[in-house]
C-alpha cells in the first residue's frame, strides 16, 4: 500500500509568501497528486489570502490534493496552529511546511520514498539546512508517532523553539519502536539539549530543500499580541523544555482530549 502524505501548512497574514511558495510547491509535487496532499489552514488572515486561494486553485481544492481551511486565533500561538493542521490531515505522514519553506523538485516523493525505506511508523526526518534561514520547522513524522508525543506542547509560549522540543520528546519517546533518526545536523538536538542521539542516520540534504524564503525574526512575531519580546518568550520557552528534560515530562500533551482548534 503506499503512503500518503501531507504537508501541513499554517498561515496568519503571510500571503505575501504563501504567493511565491504554495504555487510552486503545488506544481513540484504534482505528480504525486493522488498519494500527497497540502493542508492550509488560515488563522484569520486579513492580506486577501482566502480570496487568492479560491480563485486560482479551484482544480487543486475539487480534487483534494489541495485543502483550505479557516480558523480563528485571538493572536498568533504556532504549537496550536500546527497541530490544528497536523489533525486535519489525513496523510500516514505528516510534514510541517512553514509558509515560506518550499518542498522542492518531487519533495513529497523523496520523503515517501525514506519512509518506504526505514520504516513507515518509526521513522523522523529534519529536513534543515542551515541555522536561522527558516527550514527548522520542516519535520516529517508518522501521524501514528506525532499523536503518540502529544504533537507540539500548547503550554509553551506563542512562538520559538517548540520544533527542537518536538523532536526532543520524540528522541526520548520511549513507548514503541526504537526510531530512526534522519537529521540533517545532529548538533542541533545535541547541542541545544544536550541529548545524545545513537540511532541516526546522516542526511545530505539535497540543494532543492535549501531554498527558503528570508524570514526575519521580528517579522515572525507580528501576530502575537504579547508584550514580552522575542528573545524573551523563546527563552522562556527554552526554559520550559530543559524543565520537562530533567523532570521526564516528556509527552506534556497527553492529557489533551484534542490539539489544536
């Protein structure tokens, strides 16, 4: 049987770069129409995003392989944004694309083709290729392993570090198969949370996975109505996760009945 995928996109007031990467991610991924998917979830945008959607991919929505939805946030929060996405798709793999990352040439192939490879439910993959240009965010994980961690913790602030916490509680997930590890740069686990990783396997990532859109750090924060700055809430954030490392609060989602909205 072969594996579907889906790329889980969230978006608040980003059109400007959601324009220049879903058409071209759409047309990359074509030829596996019928086995991929886009999950787009709107967060109240007010940049026109909904009308452009609608009125240029209408063949894409019809068939499915493209899926938009709206939801209401009071400000931006990204760990619920993203798993509201991640619940709403029906891959067997789940892929977070931020709006300005793009899949490349037959992306969605590529990442299927590992998971046929080293395994469908025990596999996780960081497609990052360089500190601050954007690609942290680009995890692949089986739907089965996201949900069984508790997808992204809500308790963390609106923004920062909730990827690194994400794939450090699936490192030290320990209620199923042992899981393969295929990251682009190791120390990005090891280095910031001091976990070591054994069982991985080296990815070269290839140059059509580099190409993000430049993204400030200011500029994703201008959806949160929060008066702390960012540096701030990442820290904060960062605080958090070393809090649940040394306590063992690994799976800190697990007691929600649902993620997201």
């Amino acid at each position: 049987m072969t594996l579907k995928l889906s790329f889980c996109i969230t978006c608040m007031n980003r059109f400007h770069q959601l324009s220049k990467t879903l058409p071209i991610n759409l047309e990359n991924n074509r030829k596996l129409d019928k086995d991929i998917e886009f999950i787009l979830v709107d967060f109240n945008s007010t940049d026109g995003l909904k009308d452009w959607v609608l009125s240029n991919f209408k063949n894409e929505l019809k068939s499915g392989y493209l899926k938009f939805f709206q939801k209401e946030l009071k400000s931006w929060h990204a760990c619920v944004a993203k798993n509201t996405a991640h619940n709403m798709a029906s891959g067997d793999i789940l892929v977070n694309l931020d709006a300005d990352n793009f899949t490349g040439p037959n992306g969605g192939e590529y990442i299927i083709d590992i998971y046929e490879q080293y395994g469908r439910h025990s596999t996780v993959m960081h497609l990052y290729s360089g500190w601050s240009n954007g690609s942290c965010g680009r995890i692949a994980v089986s739907k089965k392993l996201f949900f069984e961690v508790g997808g992204y913790d809500q308790n963390l602030g609106p923004m920062g570090m909730e990827d690194i916490d994400l794939l450090g509680r699936l490192i030290n997930n320990d209620t199923h198969e042992e899981v393969q590890f295929i990251l682009s740069d190791v120390s990005v686990i090891e280095d910031i949370l001091g976990l070591k990783i054994h069982n991985y396997i080296p990815l070269l990532i290839d140059a059509k996975f580099v190409r993000t859109i430049q993204n400030t750090f200011e500029e994703s924060f201008l959806n949160i109505k929060n008066k702390k700055t960012p540096e701030k809430i990442a820290l904060e954030n960062y605080t958090m996760i070393m809090t649940n490392l040394h306590d063992k609060k690994y799976i800190a989602n697990r007691n929600l009945t649902r993620l997201g909205l």
